[in-house]
C-alpha cells in the first residue's frame, strides 16, 4: 500500500529516467553534431492521493472520512453460524430409541443438561412410527395421543383395532412402520414440567380398560423444525481461527509509524431470537519484527454482546457494531508497533447469563455473521520509516547518450517527506551504481499547524548527474533497487493528517550529451 501512496511521486523520477517516451526521441540522434547538449522537459504534472488510488486493488478497502482523512480497512472472511446446530440439538434430545408403552401413560423428557427448555416448536418434518400389541383373548380397541403434540389445535391421535390373542406364538399387533404418520405442519407445547406425553386408551368389547403388551412402543424419527420458542440453553458455536493481513508494512526495514486513531471492529448480523455473547480465544497482532502481542480489553475478558431480536420480532436482523479504540483497549500499542497481521479467533456462546426468564426463539432461516475489520488512517506520525522495492530498467535503446542530468522539482502539499536512495544493478543482482551520492530529500513535507494540517507548499529541487562514465557503468541495469525513507513534518515530532485532496507538483527535465559512435 505505501507503494501505492507514495511511489507515485518517485516513479515520475525513475520511470522517466528508465523509459520516457520523450527521452526516446533521442535515439534519433544519428545526424546530430557530435558532443551536442539537448535540454528535454520530461514530466509537468500535478497528482493528489484521490488520484493514486482510483483503482485501488490491494488488500483492503477505501474510505475518506467527511474531513478528508483517508483510511484503510482490512477485513477478515466473514463468519456465518445458521440455526443448523441449535436444532440439532434438539433433534438429539427428541430423537430416542423405540419407547417402550410401559404403561397407558408416559413421558418423553424435553429438556437437556445445557438447560433446553421448549415452550413451543413448529415442525416442517418427521416421522412418528407405533406397533401397538394385543396380550388379551379378546380384540382391543386403542386410542393413542399426544396431548402435547397438535395439528391445527388437534393433538395428534391413531386409532386402531388389534386382534385377540389366541395364547401361543406372537400376539397380534397393529403398526405404520411402512408408513409412518409425517409430522410436518405439527406443534409441540410441552407440559410445565417440560415433557410431552405418550397415552392411550385400549378397551375390550364389554368397555374395560387393558394394558398393550410390553413390546408396544413408538418412534420418532428425523424431526425438522421451522420454528422454536423458549430458554435454548447454553451452547457454543465455534466460530474457527481467522487471520487479516495487513500489507501496510510491504518491504518495510526499519522505522516507526503511530496511528492516531487505529480501529479494530466487530461487526454483527444476528437473526437468533436469543441473547449471545463473543467468547475470545485468542486476539493477536504479529508485527514487522515477528512479535505476537496480544488485544487486552476488559471486553475481549468479559466478551461483547451480539443484538438480537425480540419475541415480537420474528424475522428481523439485527446489526451492531463494536469498536476497540485506543480509551477501551491497548489497540494504540498493538498497532503502532508495525502490525502485519491479525490472528484472532472468536466463539460464540448462547444465553451466557444463564436467565431462564429471557425466552428466545431461533426460526430454520435464523442465522448470525461476525466480520473483523482493522482501520488504519493515515493520521499519525512517522520517522525514518523505510521500505524498499525495484523497479525494471533497460538502457539498451540509449547508445547515443553518453551522459545526463536529471532535475526535479516537487511542490509538496502533502505533510510527507520522502528520502531516496536508489541502485543500478545487473542482472545477477550485482550494484553497478547508484543514483545520488547520499540519501537524499527528494520531496519535502508541506508545513502543518496545530491540528495536523498542512497549510502550505514545500519545494524541493533535486539534481541527479550522470556523466560519461557513470552512464556507460549503468547501461547493463536491468532494475533500479529503491531505498526509500518517509517521515511526516519535522521529522515525525507531532502526528499529521494525510488528506485524500493533498498534492504533489512534479516538474521533471533532462539535459543530455550525445555523441555518434
């Protein structure tokens, strides 16, 4: 990204020198006077940040703030739990082995050790499967109900006739395992003491009451839910290890940065009807020097809330956010310590206060999102911060020129300084010259007042000489390695504000020599 805001600036310098199509002009030099001197304007142009970063591609977003400020958003991938998990659960506890009609009445628990507590359950799917047998020499007649269990206020009920017992072999009995009752459109209400109930009726033909055989039971099987109502107990959603790179610092080597206002936020999307809260397991930040420094917060200990709807609101989406800033955390330290990435890992945990009075409902479509996003501005303040980079070079075509003086001139708007120092080098890598004869201060930092903005212009001219024999040293480059140092105003003694509209002026000539060979 600094390549991107500040090399802009510095390529007019060595793009041109590289391969202006200007400077290609000269090669048809073949019947000029021998020894002549040629002055050439090469670059007049005029560029903001606004303009450097239309087409920015990087690794992150763009922002300006309504003051111009800019700043950059990395974002992580985008964590999504569905309502998959929550009814599975419930699924789990529903879904038993055959039970077994022990007696004419039963109940089936509907509750679970995290707390499951159901007041109401809409089902899409289903399948409830009965055998009802007959241990009695007469017929029975058999009324089977699920009081809890309603369709369209009904309670679901079978009614049936089993075959008397003749007294050997297996008793007769009666059942649908070849097509079982489909429990779509069906509710549950569980009774106050949280189960649902089993029953049935059976009587002989003169009207008294008889128990089935003990190998009478029913089954319910792959339950599918589209609603649920109550206390959903406690449960962990793991959310998984993410990580957010930040190419702030691309080809950094030395130096500092402090971020004025550095943000890191996270961003929630919830449709869950029950109360959540973030569980952090881990929240790093790896910087430039490969040290691992972790988020401290009273936040990241006791976890931060999600939004979620109310009972009356079934279908909404709730979305907030929550900042870690420099007041409610240690963001400033992490941040300016040259940060290259984000490792963080986030869980979330339902109805972490435990409060059964707060009754929740999850529906099949509910889900919830969470999005980490780290913001750099560029407000703050630098010294001596160096990267490095190269840029491919070819003189090939230049045989005709046998030295050159490059001047550059910046008006700088911007409360930036820049220091280069740039190296010819061949092909195998090998330093064939440099640029200047010292680091030098190409572009100047505009001046700022008490609130970090620029208020002027700051000129800078530079000369970059080559005479005969320099020049013939680097006609074998084939790139430009590029030491570069920034720095805000006076030498990052106070932070400044990098606005999107800020501009540097940048007039470029050469004066060359040419001789026929």
């Amino acid at each position: 990204m600094i390549k991107k805001l500040f090399y802009g600036s510095l390529s007019v310098l060595l793009l041109s020198f590289a391969g202006c199509s200007q400077f290609d002009n000269l090669e048809d030099l073949d019947g000029a006077e021998y020894n002549a001197e040629f002055a050439v304007p090469l670059v007049d142009t005029e560029f903001s940040l606004r303009d450097l970063l239309k087409n920015f591609e990087e690794n992150s977003s763009l922002t300006i703030d309504p003051d111009g400020v800019i700043r950059f958003k990395y974002s992580g991938d985008v964590l999504t739990k569905t309502s998959a998990e929550v009814f599975d659960e419930i699924n789990r506890v529903l879904t038993l082995v055959p039970i077994f009609l022990t007696s004419d009445r039963i109940s089936l628990p509907f509750a679970s050790p995290d707390g499951l507590d159901i007041d109401r359950m809409d089902l899409k799917g289903g399948k409830f499967t009965y055998a009802l047998q007959n241990v009695h020499s007469q017929p029975v007649f058999v009324t089977l109900t699920m009081p809890e269990v309603l369709k369209e206020g009904v309670p679901l009920t079978i009614t049936t006739s089993i075959p008397a017992y003749s007294g050997s072999g297996t008793p007769p009995s009666v059942g649908n395992l070849f097509a079982p009752l489909l429990l779509e459109n069906y509710t549950i209400f569980p009774a106050v003491d949280d189960s649902i109930y089993v029953e049935y009726t059976a009587t002989d033909p003169l009207g008294n009451n008889v128990l089935l055989g003990t190998s009478s039971g029913i089954l319910i099987q792959n339950l599918e839910f589209s609603y649920a109502e109550g206390y959903l107990g406690n449960q962990l959603h793991e959310g998984g290890r993410d990580t957010i790179d930040i190419d702030f610092f691309d080809n950094w080597i030395r130096g500092d940065v402090y971020f004025e206002d550095p943000k890191i936020t996270l961003n929630f999307e919830n449709s869950f009807g029950i109360p959540t809260r973030s569980v952090v397991n881990l929240f790093n930040v790896v910087t430039v020097r490969q040290e691992v420094l972790p988020l401290e917060s009273e936040f990241i200990t006791s976890g931060v809330d999600f939004p979620y709807p109310g009972l009356n609101e079934v279908g909404a989406v709730k979305q907030s956010a929550f900042v870690f800033t420099k007041d409610n955390s240690n963001i400033a330290t992490i941040l300016g310590a040259g940060p290259i990435q984000l490792d963080y890992d986030v869980d979330a945990f339902t109805n972490p206060d435990m409060d059964t009075n707060i009754r929740g409902f999850i529906t099949d479509s509910s889900y919830y999102k969470v999005r980490v996003d780290v913001e750099l501005p560029l407000f703050g303040r630098a010294f001596d911060f160096v990267v490095r980079d190269s840029f491919p070079v070819n003189f090939s075509n230049y045989e005709d020129i046998s030295a050159a003086e490059f001047k550059l001139v910046a008006d700088n708007y911007l409360p930036l300084s820049v220091d280069v120092q740039a190296y010819f080098r061949d092909e195998n890598g090998i330093v064939l010259d440099s640029m200047l004869d010292n680091r030098q201060r190409v572009i100047a930092a505009a001046p700022t007042n008490t609130d970090g903005i620029a208020t002027g212009a700051e000129q800078k001219i530079t000369f970059a000489g080559f005479d005969a024999l320099r020049f013939d040293k680097i006609r074998n480059a084939r790139d430009i390695f590029l030491v570069t140092s920034f720095s805000t105003y006076n030498d990052g003694d106070r932070s400044v504000k990098v606005l999107a509209d800020q501009a540097v002026k940048v007039r470029m000539g050469v004066k060359v020599k040419t001789g026929n060979q």
